[in-house]
C-alpha cells in the first residue's frame, strides 16, 4: 500500500466512524424525545366540569369550574366544541403561553355564541401540549350538560 492509499484508508475509518457517531445520537435522540418524555402534561381533577347557570340563554356567559395539576410549562393550544345531540359546533382555537407547574382551580366564563341553537349542550375541550419536538399529547375533556333556552 502507498502512502496516499493508507491516508485516504484513515481518512475513510475517520469518516465512517464520524457518521455512525451522527447515527447513534440522532437514534437515541428520537427514541428520548419518543419515549423518555412528560406523559400527562396536565390532570383534571373534576371531569367532566360543573357549570352553572343550568339554563342559559345564546349570548350570555357560562361559568365552568375547572380543578388541575398541571405537570408542565409548556405552551398549550385550545379547542373548544359545543356537541348537542345531532351538531357539532366547534370554535376557533385558542394559544396559551406555558402556565407554572402546580395545582390550582378557577371558575372560567365561557361565552356562549348567538347562533347556537335552542338545546342541551355539553362542551368538549381538546388540548394539545407540544412536549419536545417530536412529541405531543392531547387532553380530552368535558363539561357537564347545559341547556340553551329562548
């Protein structure tokens, strides 16, 4: 073997190893952000949601009472439903900024659309939490039944 035979031999072994180190952190990288992540981003503690008033007319406020931990601060994105029987009536979605870690509780007013129709509804929220980069979880929640009268 020339000298020129043996360099490019080295430099080849240098390139090879240099792609399977590339390789091996890329994979145990994926397998981390898959696997090795926060798995209940967030906890609610009385689902489905009390809400009040009971009856409620189109236009007005519904107070919903919401009881959480939440295990982690990442920003979350909110989508709201209204279901009746027969219809689903969804609303544009809503983008948090990452709340503190804790437990915690509120009474939040939703306001009910005029175009709703007379009807029991409960409302259903879908909240997904982008965790790390290639994964994320969704919470499913509800409320609890309501009815929309004239």
């Amino acid at each position: 073997m020339t000298r020129q035979e043996i360099r490019r031999s080295v430099i080849a072994s240098y390139v090879a190893g240099l792609i399977l180190i590339i390789c091996s952190i890329a994979f145990f990288g994926i397998i981390y952000f898959g696997v090795f992540h926060e798995r209940v981003p967030i906890e609610y503690l009385n689902s489905p949601f009390p809400v009040e008033p009971a009856e409620i007319k189109s236009g007005e406020q519904l107070l919903i009472y919401a009881e959480w931990c939440r295990y982690t601060d990442v920003p979350v994105t909110i989508y709201r439903t209204f279901i009746s029987d027969d219809q689903q009536y969804p609303t544009l979605p809503t983008e948090y900024g990452g709340a503190e870690r804790g437990c915690g509780s509120a009474t939040l007013p939703v306001h009910i659309p005029n175009n709703l129709p007379v009807g029991t509804y409960h409302v259903h929220y879908r909240m997904t939490y982008l965790v790390n980069p290639i994964a994320m979880r969704v919470v499913d929640v509800e409320t609890q039944e309501f009815t929309i009268t004239d």
